[in-house]
C-alpha cells in the first residue's frame, strides 16, 4: 500500500462539482492498494498517517502529529499511485488492486485512523475527482507499507 501525504491547512474533494469531503488544517492522504495488499498493509499504512510527526511545536520544529493540533485526514483512493512508467510513456496499472478488493482496504485505512481519534473525510471511491488543497510548508511524505517503518 502506498499513501502520498501533504500536511495542508485546508483540503476538499468534489464529485460531479459537490463537495464530498472538506477538512481544514490536516493530511491530504492519497492512497493506493497494491494487489497483493493485506490487512497487515492497511494497519501499517492507517497507523503511519495517524501518528506522523510533521506540524511544528512550539520552537518551530516539525514535532507533533495531526491528533495534537486538532488537526483531520482527507483520505482520496487514488489506484495511479500504482502506475508503472519504466517502459514506455504510458502507465501500466497492473499493480493496482481491483476495485472491489481496493475498496474494501481503502475503507479498512479510514476505520483504522479514525479509531486513532482523528475525523476522516473522503472522496467517492472510484468517482472521478477533483482535490483541492492548500498544501503547507510544503510538506509531502511518500509511504509505503512494503519498506520498513
């Protein structure tokens, strides 16, 4: 499972031009499922995004995780986090998982962070979407449930 997170001070996802999901200051998180993804990945990647240290303290440095800056998590499936551009121009997606098994683990992800007491907004799964952010610092961090935490 790989997630693209962005700390931002305001994020929202639209779906046929309605907001589906809005969040102020907090994570931006881009998640793609990889078609061997398990519940192991899902709770790697859940517990990454919800406990990362990347908002500033007190001293300025980059110290505290969104739960202790009141801080929430758009969470927007996104399958292209899997595309595979090393031969040619065009991407092959076919690491991705199908949509049924990705749904099924992209939700399991927002469970888990929520459980962490944090709200979580989403985008429609498989909808085409239109995200918007304020990304802040800027501040992105890639993930990935494969590669040691």
């Amino acid at each position: 499972m790989r997630a693209v997170v962005q700390r931002v001070s305001s994020a929202s996802v639209e779906v046929d031009g309605k907001v589906c999901g809005a969040i102020d200051r907090g994570f931006l998180a881009l998640v793609g499922v990889a078609r061997d993804d398990a519940e192991a990945d899902a709770q790697a990647i859940a517990s990454k995004i919800a406990g990362l240290r990347v908002f500033n303290d007190k001293a300025g440095a980059m110290n505290l995780a969104p739960k202790e800056v009141g801080g929430a998590v758009l969470a927007v499936s996104q399958f292209t986090l899997y595309g595979d551009a090393r031969k040619g121009r065009r991407p092959s997606f076919i690491d991705a998982a199908e949509g049924k098994a990705a749904k099924v683990l992209f939700e399991r992800v927002v469970e888990l962070i929520r459980r962490e007491g944090l709200v979580v907004e989403t985008g429609i799964f498989g909808a085409d979407m239109h995200v918007s952010l304020v990304n802040e610092g800027p501040v992105t961090i890639l993930l990935d449930s494969r590669k040691t935490f």
